[in-house]
C-alpha cells in the first residue's frame, strides 16, 4: 500500500513538473517595421531560432516584419500592456518619449558607420537604455543600426538652400524633424513601405535615407540624385515589455539578454561590413551624386543644437565620448 501510495505521489510530483515547464514555455511576438529582407528582419530571425535552440525547444519567437504589428507608436503601446512581446524599434520613437534619445541623432556627432558602431557600444550609450524601464516600461537589451543617413531626390541638391520648399520623407520623431525644418524644408513622416509610391507619384520631393533601404526597395529608381552627406547615424535598440520581462525567471532573462545581444551586435558588424559596398553601388548607378560635410549644414546644424542641448542632457557626454573614440 505504502508503495502504491509513493508511487502515486512520484506521479503527480512528475506531473506538476512538467505543468510547471509548459506553464512557462512561451511563443513570443517581435515586432519591426522593415521589410524580411532587411537586416534586422533576418538577425531577428536567426535570434529566434538561438532562442528556441538554447531553451531546448521551450521557447519559441514569431516574427512580425513590415509593420505587420502596427507601426512603432502602436508597438510601444503594445509592448507597455504586453500585447507584443518584444520589438527591433527605431532609436526614433524612442527619442519621441526620453527626449536624451534624441541626442543620439546630433548632426555630425560620428564620422561613418564604424564610428557609430563604436559610440553605441559604449557606456556612454548604455546609461541611455538604462533610463527604459522607468521612462517608457520597456528594458532595452542594445543596439543595431542602420547605415548613415543621406538625401534622395528628384531634383538636385548642390547646396543646402536648395532644401527650402522641399517635402521631404522623415521617419516620424522630433530630431530630424528639427533638423530638416531648419534647413527650410517641409519635413513630411510617413511610413518606409510607402515612400516608393510617393516619390514615384510626386507626393514628396525628397526622403532621408541609408544606402541599403535605398538599394534594397530601388528608391533610385523614382529619384535619381543622392546627397552624400552621412550627416546622421540611425540607431535601432532590442527592447522587451517590461510587464513580460517581470513574468520571466531569472534564467530566461539571461538567456534572452545574451541571445538578443548577439543578434543585435550581428546587425553592427554587418553594417559595418556592408557599408563600403553599398557606397560603391550606388556610385555605380547611373544617378547624379552630390557630396556634402559639417559646412554644408552648418546654420542647420547650429540651429539644432540651439534646440536640442537644452532638451537632451546627455548630448553633451555623448559627444565627449565620440570625441574620445574619434581620437583613439
């Protein structure tokens, strides 16, 4: 009888266990807004699978490109009630809400895509995720990016007054929205799915744009003249909901932490990597090609810090360090 009844108990023991681990067992939602072909569409695929793997089949991560979750304003709120999971956002929705973001988007602060890569890693960047989880509810894992920002347009840009007047695409935060309205332009948001269209039917005249979005969706193709400038970087950051981030044991944060982490350093590297190439086809396209630096911007660029020093803090311990890293 004794051992019927431990045998019984060993059972149900067994059985609680394993409820345990299916009760924790979990599919999760990333979200983006590139396309699947996008680099951060493809390493937050290759982060699901790490996951999957490293939690031995436990958990699982579907993945939602092309605003499939909503835009990023809608994405955040999700990510706050914990509807969506996690998310690869734009730095600019982000910057929307802890305007210190925004200071990640200083004109001229890094050189090129290296120098980007470099700042992001740095402590200076991380103490800008630190201040997530009591700002906007998220916890901010790192950063990707993409390349440096440039000026596609239908018409020519030889210097910086031939801006004014021009609708001109943004992603939709206040940095850049800044930045172009001080050049006389007419800043016009709207989501990168759509821009095709828009330059083809004239509905804006212009965009802002990195070398591989311009490249991957042929935005060459309904306007034929680039503005080198490489006047801004455009970070991405690897967030989780907080609220989901407090339902997990300690071993899932970590392991999703470092998983996440890899992926997101994967997307550095192969900007970084990317670059030089992405620069020297697009040198090769039959397209007009305008170089521009710090000078050509230089009224913009004053007239932006004029707005921003006093709004982002942190601007200041940024560009020290990216002086640091510019020296070494």
């Amino acid at each position: 009888m004794n051992r019927i009844k431990t045998l019984t108990l060993a059972c149900a023991a067994a059985a609680v266990a394993v409820s345990a681990m299916n009760a924790q067992a979990r599919d999760f939602r990333l979200g983006l807004i590139t396309p699947a072909q996008h680099l951060w569409s493809t390493e937050a695929e290759a982060f699901a699978q790490t996951l999957n793997e490293r939690s031995g089949g436990e958990h699982s991560v579907s993945v939602f490109p092309a605003q499939q979750l909503g835009n990023e304003a809608q994405m955040v709120q999700q990510l706050q009630t914990g509807a969506i999971d996690m998310a690869f956002l734009t730095i600019a929705e982000i910057s929307n809400r802890i305007p210190d973001f925004g200071a990640l988007y200083a004109p001229y602060l890094v050189d090129d895509v290296n120098h980007a890569a470099r700042l992001l890693r740095s402590d200076a960047a991380g103490e800008l995720l630190e201040l997530m989880p009591e700002e906007v509810g998220l916890i901010g894992v790192g950063y990707g990016m993409v390349g440096m920002r440039q000026v596609l347009s239908r018409s020519p840009i030889e210097r910086a007054e031939d801006l004014r007047g021009q609708r001109l695409r943004i992603t939709p935060f206040e940095p850049i929205r800044d930045f172009y309205t001080t050049t006389g332009a007419a800043p016009a948001p709207m989501p990168l799915l759509e821009v095709y269209d828009a330059l083809a039917n004239g509905q804006v005249d212009a965009i802002d744009m990195d070398f591989d979005s311009i490249l991957i969706l042929k935005f060459y193709e309904q306007a034929e003249n680039l503005l080198i400038s490489n006047h801004m970087m455009f970070p991405m950051v690897g967030v989780v909901s907080g609220r989901v981030w407090r339902e997990l044991s300690e071993e899932d944060r970590e392991l999703i932490d470092t998983a996440m982490a890899e992926h997101l350093e994967n997307v550095l590297i192969g900007f970084e990597e990317m670059d030089a190439a992405q620069e020297e086809e697009i040198r090769a396209l039959d397209i007009n090609i305008v170089e521009a630096d710090a000078e050509f911007f230089s009224d913009a660029i004053a007239e932006w810090e004029n707005i921003w020093a006093p709004k982002a803090p942190m601007l200041e311990t940024l560009r020290a360090e990216a002086d640091r890293l510019r020296e070494e």
